[in-house]
C-alpha cells in the first residue's frame, strides 16, 4: 500500500489550501456572524475546475480519482464547513449519482453543465418526518402520460435557494413502502417548485440550508432516474458518496482544530509556561494528531475501493462515523485548550465547535452508524451488490493543475 499522495494530488491540495487561506479563511468569520452564503465562492470553485472533480471527462469533469474528492473535500472544511457541504451535496450526493444511475441523455444534460460548475445541483430526501426513517416518506409522485406529478416537501436541503437542479424522491407507490419510492431530476424553472432558507441554524451559519416544496410539479418521464421503486437503491448508493464527502471534510476539521490550538498553545502562557507544556493540554493535542491520522485512512480506504468500483457502503459508513466524532471531539477540545477565549468568535474555535454538530447528525446520524457497524460485525448486515456501480477509475483524465 501507498500512503504518499501522488503528484496530481499533492497540486490539488496546494491549488485548494492556497484557495481557502486566500478567499474563504479571511472573511468567513463575518460570513457566519451574518448568516451569508456566498454564491461567488461556487463560481471560483468551477473555475478552479472543482465541481466535477472526479466526473469523467467525457461528462464535463476533470476525471480524477475518488480520494482527490476527498483531499478538496478536507481543505475545504479547513476553511468551513460550508463550503465543503456545498462540494459534498452538489458532487457527491447529485452529480456522482447521475453518474452512476443516469441515462446517457440525463447525463448529457444534467451532469455535463454540473461537472463544469455552470449548474448546481442539490439533493432532497428528507422530509420534516422522515429523516433516518427514509420509507417514512410522505411525498408523491403520480404517472399520467409521459410526465409525473409531484407534490411534497423536503427539509434540511443544503443549496435550497441555489440549485438549478434537484435529485427528488418521492412515492409511487405508498403500499410498497420503500420498494415504492423512486428518483426524480427536478428543475428550479418547473412550474411549482419553492424553496425557503431556514434561519437561526446552530452551526453553519454561513451556508444556504433550507426547505424545497413541490406543489402539482410537472416532470417529465424522461427525468425520472433509474426505475421506479430502485429510489430507495438509489438514495442509499448516493449517501455512499455522500457520506464519503463528509468524512474527507470531517479530517479538515480536525486539522483545522488542530492548527488553532498548536497556535493558540504556543502563545498563550500559564503558571510561567507555555500552556503546551501542561499535560493535561498535550493529552488534548495528542488526541487530535491521532484522530486526524485514523480518520485520513479511514477516509482514503472507502476511496482506494471507490477507485476499484468496489462496494463500500460499510467503510465509508465507518469513516463517516469516525472522523465526524473526532472533529466534534476535535473541535470541542479546541475550545477548552483556548479557555474563555474559545468561547468567543474572536477566534474560530467556536465555530468549529458548532459546525462540528451537524455532521454527527445528517447523512446517517452517528448511532445509525454504530447500528450499521454493530451489524456488519455480528453478520446481521451484508452489502448486496448494486444494480449499477460508479465508475471504477481511472477514467481518461486531464493534467490541469
């Protein structure tokens, strides 16, 4: 095995690290304090070649491999964790799943102008009661000739008031319960689609996150994706990706938590020394650099099986797990090394600590995952072979960076 990033990676990470100290890090403290997502952040991304960054290039991408996602993923959350939801739901969630599920035509065009960053693309699957509990769902889909009709409404839909494009689940079928749901590619400019930002968030208060209703909205057939009742294969085949996302990000917190308090360590003094000396503090830090190794390896193996096209529902499940507790973790003991002044926005420890919040909750909240962990282990859980898999790499990919 490998642990060396590759040269293409190791360009990557400088392009994105150089991106966030220069355009994100500055100014995102204001950001948050304000509520304020900021749509040119998306566009520097495309132009940056980041939004399809693992999509073929056939398909308007870079066609680089899985754990590249990952490392843009991580230096994005070292900026916030806002920005990297917003890579996670428009690639991983969306655009990865065209990939895997899509027709030729849908994937012509819907993920081509995604991968190229000239269209946003956002995921709605849950719902205000129905959230791990996905068959719960309660909005519908209804056949008449060559369109569907769908009405309902999603919540917690990150880029709600941004996406041109949504995936959309809903039921054809509320006898089948799961077997009944199938997958939709909804356009902002249908007749019937509203969306509203959702305010007063704990965290993430700089990213866009909020409900999407359906009122009589007219889909075609041809934008339905997949079969109907494969929705519920399909949604769980994107929180693969997804999850996977969430993860790399969780590592850029860490790192980020890490960074500020070996600063911080080095500066503040206690009792005559630097507060680094004090055990109980290198107990803290020495937390962290653990964390942040377990979590990267984590992350990068659900990806070195990604790259092989291989099933990795039950790694990336625990690379969710993990990295997301160490960044909470991370984060939490960010604040206490910086003792009052963590707990003030002077520094950026506190919004880690409720960015940190989130990511142990969406995407499969942490006890679904030890759940799901807890059953792989006792032979309870096996991960049943897709009807379509994503792509393994490499693709034919382009030297940009």
């Amino acid at each position: 095995m490998n642990f060396e990033l590759t040269e293409e990676q190791q360009s990557v990470k400088k392009v994105v690290r150089k991106f966030v100290d220069k355009e994100i890090i500055p100014y995102i403290q204001e950001w948050d304090r304000q509520g304020q997502f900021q749509p040119h952040i998306l566009k520097r991304l495309a132009e940056l070649q980041l939004m399809g960054v693992c999509i073929p290039e056939e398909y308007g991408g870079v066609g680089m491999d899985y754990n590249t996602l990952a490392i843009v993923c991580e230096e994005l959350e070292r900026g916030d964790t806002a920005y990297r939801t917003a890579v996670s739901v428009h690639t991983g969630l969306n655009s990865m799943t065209l990939l895997q599920w899509g027709t030729e035509e849908q994937k012509l065009k819907y993920l081509v102008p995604q991968a190229k960053g000239t269209k946003i693309g956002a995921f709605g699957l849950t719902e205000p009661n129905a959230g791990s509990d996905v068959a719960a769902m309660k909005s519908t889909a209804r056949r008449v000739g060559d369109h569907y009709i769908l009405n309902g409404s999603k919540t917690w839909i990150s880029l709600c008031d941004y996406a041109d494009h949504f995936l959309i689940f809903a039921k054809t079928d509320h006898d089948l319960g799961s077997k009944g749901i199938t997958a939709f590619i909804v356009e902002r400019t249908f007749e019937g689609v509203e969306s509203k930002a959702i305010k007063g968030k704990l965290g993430i208060r700089a990213g866009n996150t909020g409900e999407v209703f359906l009122t009589d909205v007219k889909v075609p057939a041809a934008n339905r994706l997949g079969e109907e009742g494969e929705g519920f294969k399909i949604s769980m085949s994107a929180l693969d990706s997804g999850r996977f996302t969430v993860a790399a990000g969780a590592v850029g917190l860490i790192e980020a938590s890490l960074e500020a308090s070996l600063k911080y360590c080095h500066e503040r003094s206690t009792f005559g020394k630097e507060i680094g000396r004090h055990q109980l503090v290198q107990q803290m830090i020495a937390k962290m650099t653990a964390n942040l190794e377990i979590s990267r390896l984590l992350v990068f193996k659900a990806g070195t099986l990604k790259n092989q096209g291989k099933r990795n529902t039950k790694e990336t499940s625990l690379a969710k797990w993990i990295s997301c507790n160490a960044a909470n973790e991370a984060a939490n003991d960010a604040v206490q090394i910086h003792g009052a002044y963590g707990y003030s926005d002077e520094y950026p420890v506190e919004r880690f600590l409720r960015n940190s919040k989130a990511p142990v909750i969406y995407e499969g909240t942490r006890e679904i995952h030890t759940m799901m962990q807890g059953e792989y282990a006792l032979g309870y859980r096996e991960d049943k072979e897709l009807r379509r898999q994503l792509p393994a790499w490499p693709f034919e990919q382009a030297s940009v960076y």
